[in-house]
C-alpha cells in the first residue's frame, strides 16, 4: 500500500494498537512514556531505532501486520529491558529479532477476531521455506562476490601504493643526488635547477600513470599525500628565487636551511599510506551489512516460527540468557526423532548381530547370507541421516 492509500495517522494508530497488544498479553504495564514514536519514511527496510525508540515504516510494508507487531516487538522488549536497566547498547540482538519474528506469531493470534485481523493477509514467514532459502543462499552467494570485489580493490591499491612509495623514494634520492653534486661544485646552480625541473616533471608523469589505471590505484588520501610531496618543487622553486641576487655563502646557507626542511618534512620515508580508500571500506560495509543481517535475522527466526504463541508466553519478561536457554535450539522433528531412536537402539544390536553372524561364517565356512547385506545396508542408512540431522544447522 501507499501513503496515499493509508493515512500515516492510521499507521501510527495502527503500530499503537499492536504495541498495546502485546503488551497487555504479555502482562506488562504500560506508561505514556513507553510508547514509541512512529514515523512512515522512505528507507531499505522498517525498523525500531534503540537510540531513538523510534519505529519507521518504510512506505513499501504499510498495511503489514507482520512489520507492524515485529516492530512493536522490539519496542516492548525495549522498554522491558530499560527498566532492568540494560542498557540499549547491551541489549542483545539475536534476543531481539527472535523476539520480534515471535510478535508476528502472537500478533497473529491476538489479532484474530479484530479490526487488525485484515493486516494478516500475507502468510506467516517460514525461514524452511525453499523460496526464502534461495533468497538467504543468494545474499550469502552476494557476501562472496562483494568480498572478490573487495579482494581485487584491496590488490590494486596495494600495487597502486607499492609504486607511489618507490616513484617518490626514487625520485627524492635523485633529488639529493643533486643537491650533493650542486654542494660540491660539480654542477652549477643552473644545472642544478634544470635538474630539479626534469625530477618534478619525472614524478608528475609517474604520478599521473596511476589515474585511470586498471592494475593499480591509490585512494583519495594516498593521492593528497603525493600531492604534498610534489609541493617540495614548488617550495624549492620559491626559495631560488630569493636566493637569486644573494652572496654565495648566503645562497649555500639558505638552500642548505631548505634541504633539511624538506628532508624532515617532504622525506618519503615518512610517508604513511595508512587511511583507506573510501571505496574498499563502502565494499566492507556492504560485507558486513549483508553477512550481519543473515547472521542475526535468519537463526532467532527458525527458532521463533517453531513456538505457538501459547508457549511464547512471557518470553519478554525473560533476561537474555533465559531465552537463549529455553527458546535457541531447534526442535526435533518426528523423522529426526525416529532416526535418532533407531540409531542408539537398534545400532548395537545390529552391530552385535552382524559381527556374530561374520564370526560364524568365517568358522563354518558359510558366506553372507541376503539378511547380512541388508541389514549392514540399513545400518549405514541410519547413520548416515543421524549424522546429518546432528550436524544440520
């Protein structure tokens, strides 16, 4: 639905309603400073800001009564924890989104019967469901690709970085080169100056070789830092020029003055490609944003989805740890039951049986019989699933 379609007063009305909901099942009191402030605008996903004890809906789930309780949800364990005096940066999340994919099941069942029952349409979220499987594989296949992306950015920048270093270290001792032949007289000032501009204009052209380069490159930082090397030449440039009409010895002293200047300032030895490159750290946030949200989203919601909402009852009254230890595990079913009954009953006496029956036949010289092959089959069958529901996340 569209904001047109429903008024944002009714949506806050709405998300209101839900809040008190829970709420009133779950038998906590409510203040007029519990409730959260509920705002419609445009974003990636609706959501409960802590910082803020905000809800926003996105316009896209206007109508949905399954973001209107999730979020609710997290609104009500909030307040809960406030006045254990958790502090919203202690709260923990797994607890959090568990609690809120469990509001969408007592949302459902408290709504029965109600105005709000018409927010249901869409069917419960099943994190078994194939397609949303497909769709958590697809992110998790997306966190692979970004992270070649981020691999391959990472490696041009470290050769990008590796040839500024050489270029600008090349050039200074270049650099110094000169400046010991113009101090030994075996080149003139002039010489001197002509070289200085054939170095300047030598690092410019290694310099720009890394603009538009498909191998390597350089981040923003890096390229400020050698800009300011570059300054050097400018820097020296100026102090020649004053120089120009000074005595030898004063000349030599005040060039010798910008020498050292520029080797405790200008030294590529001191120059630290520490910062990165806003492009490889925007990569890294969208590994993290995408791994963060499978990781924190996807298990508390397979263990909420297995409750009914009679059996959820008083979960955020809970501490943290409470509901890790009765709700955060995944409940057996009855295939997985039966496997697990067949493997610790029947594996000894099947074991038993066949090493019995391999026993005889070596001493009376009978062969396996069709009940030995079968049996041994059916054996490793068991095992087999038993060790895959053991280790199924």
């Amino acid at each position: 639905m569209s904001i047109e379609a429903v008024p944002k007063k009714r949506v806050e009305k709405d998300v209101i309603e839900a809040f008190k909901l829970l709420a009133e099942s779950e038998g906590i009191k409510i203040n007029n400073s519990d409730f959260p402030v509920v705002e419609v605008r445009e974003g990636k996903y609706s959501y409960y800001d802590l910082t803020k004890r905000s809800i926003f809906i996105r316009p896209l789930d206007i109508g949905s009564g399954t973001t209107y309780f999730e979020e609710a949800g997290h609104a009500l364990r909030d307040v809960v924890q406030r006045r254990k005096g958790v502090d919203y940066l202690k709260q923990d999340r797994k607890v959090h989104e568990f609690l809120g994919r469990a509001a969408e099941s007592i949302g459902r069942d408290l709504s029965s019967g109600t105005e709000m029952m018409g927010l249901f349409s869409e069917k419960p979220r099943d994190m078994d469901d194939p397609r949303i499987k497909k769709k958590l594989l697809n992110r998790l296949r997306g966190i692979r690709d970004v992270k070649d992306l981020l691999r391959e950015r990472r490696d041009r920048l470290a050769k990008g970085r590796s040839y500024a270093l050489n270029l600008l270290k090349e050039n200074y001792l270049n650099l110094q080169d000169a400046y010991k032949s113009f101090r030994s007289g075996k080149i003139n000032e002039q010489e001197f100056i002509s070289e200085m501009h054939r170095l300047e204009q030598e690092s410019r052209k290694g310099a720009r070789k890394l603009s538009g380069n498909e191998e390597m490159s350089v981040s923003p930082f890096d390229e400020n830092e050698i800009k300011g090397y570059l300054s050097l030449y400018e820097y020296l440039g100026e102090v020649l020029g004053i120089t120009r009409n000074a005595k030898d010895e004063e000349k030599r002293k005040i060039i010798d003055g910008a020498m050292k200047f520029v080797d405790e300032l200008y030294n590529p030895k001191k120059i630290k490609f520490d910062l990165d490159d806003p492009r490889v750290l925007d990569v890294e946030f969208q590994i993290g944003e995408i791994h963060d949200s499978h990781e924190v989203h996807r298990k508390p919601y397979l263990y909420a989805q297995q409750y009914a909402p009679s059996e959820l009852k008083g979960a955020y009254s809970l501490s943290d740890s409470e509901i890790r230890d009765r709700f955060f595990h995944k409940r057996k079913s009855g295939l997985e039951k039966a496997v697990e009954t067949l493997f610790f009953v029947l594996f000894p006496l099947v074991f038993v049986y066949l090493l019995k029956l391999r026993l005889t036949g070596f001493v009376s010289g009978v062969k396996l019989v069709k009940l030995d092959l079968f049996l041994l089959i059916f054996l490793i069958i068991i095992s087999i699933l038993y060790l895959k529901f053991r280790t199924r996340k």
